[in-house]
C-alpha cells in the first residue's frame, strides 16, 4: 500500500523549507559562524521558485489569472524557470523577455520548458522599447488573457519571503542570527526575509550586495538615482539600472558592492571547497562577506547567515567555462596582482 503522506501531486509542493548548512572552509578565516541558506534545494534550484508559486497562487485566488490565460515576466533566467516550471503544471502558455546578459544555458532552459523567449539586450535604459521591461509591457498590453508578473514593482515579491524565507531562517537558527547577508537584484528576497527578521530583532543587520555598474548601493545612501553609476558588468541577478520598488530599503542597513571577477572565483571556491554547486551570486554575497570581514564587520559572537541563491548549472557557459573566464580578462588570485591589499581578518578564537 502506497504511502500517501510521503507523496506529492507536484514539485510545486516542494518549494521552500530549504537546508541551512554550516560554512566550514570558506569562512575559516573569519571570526564568527556562518551559514547559507541553501535555496539550490527548490525544485527549480532556485529562491525565485517561491515569489512564482506565491504570485500565481495569488492571481489564481484572485480570478487575474484563468485557465488557458498566458503568463509574462521579464527575467534575468532563474524567475522565468520557474514561472515556466509552474505553467507546465498548471496548464498555463509561459512568455519570458530576457536579458541578453543571462546565460546560454538559462536561455536553454527555458526553451526547454516550453516558454517562448524573447532574448532582449542588456546595455540600454529601462525605457528603450527593446529593453526586457518594455519588451514584457508591449507584449502584455497586446494580449487579452494575460498576466504580467512583474518582479521588479510587485509587492507580492517581498511577502513571498516574509511569509517563507524570513521564518525558516528564523527557525533553522533558533533566533540567534545577527547578520543576513543577501544579493539585491528584484530586492524581494532580502526584503522580505529582512522584514520578518527586523519584526523578530530589530537588532539584526540586513547587508545587501551589490555590483559595480549598478545604481542601488548610492540610492540606499543618497536616496538620488545616478546614472553616472551605470555601467555593463556580468553578474546576472545583482544590482539593476533602475530602482526596483520590490526592494524596501528602509529595513536594509547597508550595501556592499563587489566585481564581476571576485564573485566568479568566489564561486569556484565554494564549488572546491564546500562542494556546494552554486551560482553566480552566490559567489558575490561570500565575496561581500570578505569584504565585511576585513571591515571588521564580525567577531566571535556573530552568528552570519547568506543566502546562495541558485544552483551552478545555470553557468556551465560562464562562470565555469575556463575559456569564459579567459575571455573575460578573469585569471586566478594566485596569477592576478591584487587590486586592493590582502584582506587581513581578525583573529578566529
């Protein structure tokens, strides 16, 4: 007789609930303990597998969203995966406007899950009628039966993770977190993990990371958009060129930005040391801890958890492509003089 408690209908049912795991070698040198939030571990192998069922679950409530309808997004890859992975499930057409900074292997997949894509480029501003938002708006205004999901401006991005992320944390670390250290792209992982923890201790430090090129660390400080700020960089997933209202910065208490080239090796690290696949940025939120740590950001008492956002399969043709890096200018830290001084950490014990 079949066991129906250990069965689920979908992978739908296997979202969230993601493994906290210990940090043991990459973070040996720094003063503290630290964790990730391991988000790989959705079905779609990414944290964007939670605003997706939450805002179509929502829509479906709602009656925004009927059977037969077409859903839009505009992604950097992971958010289109699994809005694609839903409507294989629920029964819905899927059309993605993607940047063309996302990776051969994330275009890929999202053809290979039946999405139409539209491949977008990167390089032009956010009102450029063949930007990814502009392509994504067009397409939903001409067709009737269609919903807009909308990332970057929807609100249900942030209570996704305060209704999800914030309370695993919370509860995987028995509430004795003192810093969340996260990537900002959309803003609605680590706004919403951020409120739910803030409302727990208002004590605990929200660190976001941030990429050269983007305009997001100087509006955190400054509240002023600046396009001098704006420039091309790698990283997919991190950082923007507009001002993403899914991101709450009044409960965020600071940025760090980090390069293209430090998160790429950071990833690897991972990968060598932990034997943690992972993406892109994770490799930029250890890099943003590094950067904290010669700061003097720790010490023993901290209790640091970061979320790794996806899983390293999305970068086959990147990040883990020598040829790739080489092309990139990328050389190891061991070949490569160092652009700033050696991080110098403070004692571990």
């Amino acid at each position: 007789m079949l066991n129906h408690n250990k069965i689920h209908d979908s992978l739908l049912d296997l979202i969230g609930n993601t493994p906290m795991l210990r940090l043991n070698k990459v973070t040996e040198a720094i003063p503290g303990e630290f964790y990730t939030k391991f988000e790989a571990h959705n079905p779609g192998h990414s944290s964007k597998d939670r605003i997706a069922a939450y805002i179509i679950d929502k829509a479906e409530q709602e009656g925004s969203l009927k059977p037969g309808d077409t859903i839009i997004e505009t992604t950097s890859g992971n958010t289109g995966f699994s809005i694609a992975m839903a409507c294989v499930i629920k029964g819905y057409k899927c059309i993605l406007a993607v940047s063309n900074k996302s990776s051969k292997d994330k275009i890929s997949l999202l053809k290979t899950m039946g999405a139409e894509v539209h491949v977008c480029p990167s390089n032009v501003p956010p009102t450029d009628p063949r930007s990814y938002y502009e392509v994504a708006k067009r397409i939903h205004q001409e067709m009737p039966g269609s919903l807009y999901v909308n990332q970057y401006f929807n609100t249900l991005n942030i209570d996704a993770h305060y209704l999800t992320t914030g309370p695993e944390i919370w509860n995987q670390t028995n509430g004795k977190i003192t810093h969340l250290v996260a990537c900002s792209g959309t803003g609605g992982t680590i706004s919403g993990s951020a409120r739910f923890l803030k409302e727990q201790n208002p004590d605990i430090k929200i660190i976001g990371i941030d990429a050269y090129g983007s305009v997001i660390q100087k509006y955190h400080e400054t509240g002023q958009l600046d396009e001098e700020e704006i420039y091309p960089y790698r990283i997919e997933g991190l950082g923007k060129n507009l001002i993403p209202s899914a991101t709450d910065f009044d409960i965020i208490d600071r940025y760090v930005k980090v390069t293209d080239e430090d998160s790429a090796f950071a990833a690897r690290e991972i990968a060598k040391k932990e034997g943690m696949f992972v993406g892109y940025t994770s490799g930029a939120a250890l890099q943003g801890v590094r950067i904290l740590a010669e700061e003097g950001e720790f010490d023993q008492h901290s209790r640091v958890v970061i979320i790794f956002p996806d899983h390293g399969s999305r970068y086959m043709s990147k990040i883990y492509n020598d040829e790739w890096m080489a092309e990139q200018g990328f050389t190891t830290p061991e070949e490569k003089q160092p652009s700033r001084k050696p991080i110098k950490y403070l004692n571990k014990n």
